[in-house]
C-alpha cells in the first residue's frame, strides 16, 4: 500500500492484490528483512 507494488504485482498476474500482500508479509518475516530492501528496489524500478 506503501508504492503499490503488491497491487502491481497482483494487477500483473490477475490475482488478487491482498493475496500478495499477505505472502510479501510472510516473505518478509521468513528473510529476516530482505524482502523489504526488495520492495523498494521494485518501488524504484516498476512503471506507475
């Protein structure tokens, strides 16, 4: 909700944005904070 990269991602591959945002969350704990420098990096590169 932050840049949008979740909804972008799920607008991408047609699924459901709160579905992606409930993995990324998961994603997030389990890398021990990676996925957060990952979202940034897709904030910084990804189309509006």
């Amino acid at each position: 909700m932050l840049a949008g990269v979740c909804g972008g991602i799920g607008e991408y591959l047609g699924w459901d944005p709160t579905f992606i945002r409930i993995i990324y969350l998961i994603l997030i704990f389990t890398s021990f904070g990676t996925m957060v420098l990952f979202y940034f990096i897709l904030a910084l590169i990804m189309p509006d």
